[in-house]
C-alpha cells in the first residue's frame, strides 16, 4: 500500500540521491508485506503492522533501513547492526546495494513478529 504522505516527503525532502533506493524499498515492503500500512513515523517512511515493522531513515552518505523488533530476528545473513535492546538496522548506499534475500527474510521475520 503506497502513502501519499510518503510520495509528498520523497519529491520534497529526500535527498534525490536516494529515491531510487527508497523507490526498491517501497516496492520490495510492498510485495513482501503487502498488509502493512505504508505511513510517515518521525518524518520518515515506514510500514505499520500492528506496530511499525520498518523505517527508512536517510543520512547524507546512505539510508538506514530499521526494523522495530530487529534485536529479535535470526541474522542468518550477518547483515543487522545496532545495539539497542530492540532494534536492528540494514546501512544501504545505492538500489544496488540491496539484498533482496536478506531483507525479505528480515521483513517476514519482522511480519511475524507483529502478529504473534
């Protein structure tokens, strides 16, 4: 489900760099987590479940893609940073540096979560 609200912060405040990033995102959260709602949480894009299940959150150098309860997931792909007692994040420079593998396995783990 795509949020006007997001399309609106992507054409006015995201770093063009970034939007074909943010464009794959989108795109993967969607196919994976087609019941999330996508939304704006402290100003930057994110999937609601129950709960928020992810974020994207830019810097000037790359985007961070977090999900709420990463510090619950199996990291079968060594690819989550962070140390806070909940959540894990994904540091991406560019749409080719997306592990589609790794962040659906991530985004279901993440889906899972919210609805147990």
């Amino acid at each position: 489900m795509s949020s006007t609200d997001v399309d609106v912060y992507i054409d006015t405040k995201l770093d063009p760099k970034h939007r074909e990033t943010v464009g794959a995102l989108r795109a993967l959260m969607a196919d994976a987590a087609p019941d999330a709602a996508e939304c704006l949480t402290y100003g930057s894009p994110a999937w609601r479940g129950t709960k928020i299940l992810a974020v994207i959150s830019p810097s000037k150098t790359h985007l961070t893609f977090a999900f709420e309860r990463g510090a619950e997931f199996a990291d079968a792909h060594g690819l989550l940073q962070g140390v806070g007692k909940r959540t894990r994040h994904v540091k991406i420079k560019t749409a080719a540096d997306i592990d589609e593998t790794a962040l659906r396995d991530y985004i279901a783990q993440a889906v899972a979560l919210d609805g147990a």
